[in-house]
C-alpha cells in the first residue's frame, strides 16, 4: 500500500502553528535575554573575584552544562516548589530553567571571549592614561564582542531547538500545537515536517543576523564588500570541498 502524504491538512491547521510560533519567540526571546545577563554576570564574578567566592558559579556552570534541559525544566516546576515553598507558574518555570541553562554556556563564551583578548593592548590602553573603564568599553569589549559573535549564536539557536521542550508542561509553543494537530488527524510525518521546517526557518533567520552582526563589528576589513556580496561567498565556500594534502 502506497503512503498519501497529506499536507492540506497542516496547512488547514496552520493558523494554530503560527499561535505556537508566537510562544515559541517569546519564550526564546526572554531566555536569550535573561541568559545573556546571567552569563556575563558569572563570566565577570569568575573573572574578578578570589577563587573561594567562585566555587558556587563553577558548580552552577557544570551542573546545567552537564544535565540535560528537560530534567531542569522538571526540576525547576515540580521539585523547587517541595524544596523551597515557591510555587512557581509553568511560563515563569520554563523561562527561568531555560534562562539558567543558557547562561551556563554563555558564560563560559564571555569568559573565553574576554580571556583571548591581547593583555598587551590592554597595558598599552593603562600606559596611555586609560582608566580601567575606559580600558574594558574600549579596549576589550570591541575586540572579545566581535570573536564571541559566532559561539554566542551557536547558543542561541540551541535556545529556540530547547524551547520545544517546553510541550512538557503545557506551555502552547510550536511542538505543542503540532501534537495536538497530530492527536486530532493522526498525521506526525507531515505535521513533524512542517513544524522541523517551521525550526529550521527560525534557527537559520538567527544564524543570519549573527552573521550580519559580526559583518557588521568587524573592526578590520581587508575589502569593502556588501554584506550580501560577503556571504555568497561564505556560502560558496561552505560547501566547496576542499582537497588535503597532496593527491
């Protein structure tokens, strides 16, 4: 017997994917934000302070590095409340397990990104007159922005592939809403499809804009090329197979 693919039918139910991306871009969104102001805060602290004062940012970076997404989402919702007494809604719970997650590993791209920042610019910048402020706003933050660029978009495309977990809870994102579609029509190749589509669009729109960011910071550019212009050749090259060593 011969498969009938069926994709009127997502189509029909599209509408109900789009309320599901929606939720997805918000939760991604806020994640993304409060990750960002997570991760710079731990790399600063494990940067500045004494070693003793680290050892707890050490064990939180490992802990959600090291444990996977879904069983912080579970932890955080239905274990903190038994632990703490704080009963926390499913919205607030998946941003904040998601938010420390993220921040786990832009922690470790801030610190590394502020770490490979030439030591001699900076004394040269201090043998100049510069006051440390001055030193970190222009000295090491144009130089480590712009080589955490293409690390801090790896993490934030992982953010919109982990907000698919989020079904677990209820929450009505993008894979939530496909499995409902699923459970009315019986249909999960052809929804499953749409929906890795519906990922794939979101998670290549954010690649593209960290690429146009990092185009757009770069301090040195040997030619003046449009972005446009730029990535065509990115793109030739990435998939040019390239021959090593002698044949």
């Amino acid at each position: 017997m011969e498969f009938e693919f069926r994709f009127d039918i997502v189509w029909n139910n599209f509408p109900l994917l789009l309320e599901g991306v929606q939720t997805t871009i918000i939760l991604s969104l806020l994640t993304m934000l409060l990750g960002t102001v997570i991760g710079l805060f731990v790399a600063i602290v494990r940067l500045r302070a004494r070693k003793i004062f680290t050892v707890p940012l050490i064990i939180y970076v490992e802990v959600f590095r090291g444990t996977p997404g879904l069983i912080q989402i579970v932890w955080i919702y239905y274990c903190l409340p038994i632990v703490t007494g704080l009963q926390l809604d499913a919205f607030t719970s998946l941003v904040i397990a998601m938010a420390l997650n993220v921040g786990s590993y832009l922690s470790e791209v801030f610190r590394a990104g502020i770490q490979a920042v030439n030591k001699g610019h900076i004394e040269a910048a201090a043998a100049l007159g510069f006051r440390p402020g001055q030193i970190t706003r222009r000295v090491v933050v144009p130089q480590a922005a712009y080589r955490m660029i293409p690390a801090i978009g790896n993490v934030f495309v992982s953010a919109i592939k982990l907000s698919s977990l989020c079904s677990v809870l209820g929450m009505a994102e993008l894979m939530y809403q496909g499995q409902i579609i699923i459970a009315n029509f019986f249909r999960p190749i052809e929804v499953f499809t749409v929906v890795a589509l519906i990922y794939l669009i979101m998670a290549y729109s954010t690649s593209l804009f960290m690429m146009y960011l990092e185009w757009k910071l770069a301090w040195v550019r040997r030619e003046n090329v449009p972005f446009f212009e730029n990535f065509k050749q990115i793109s030739r090259s990435a998939f040019q197979i390239k021959p090593q060593g002698d044949l």
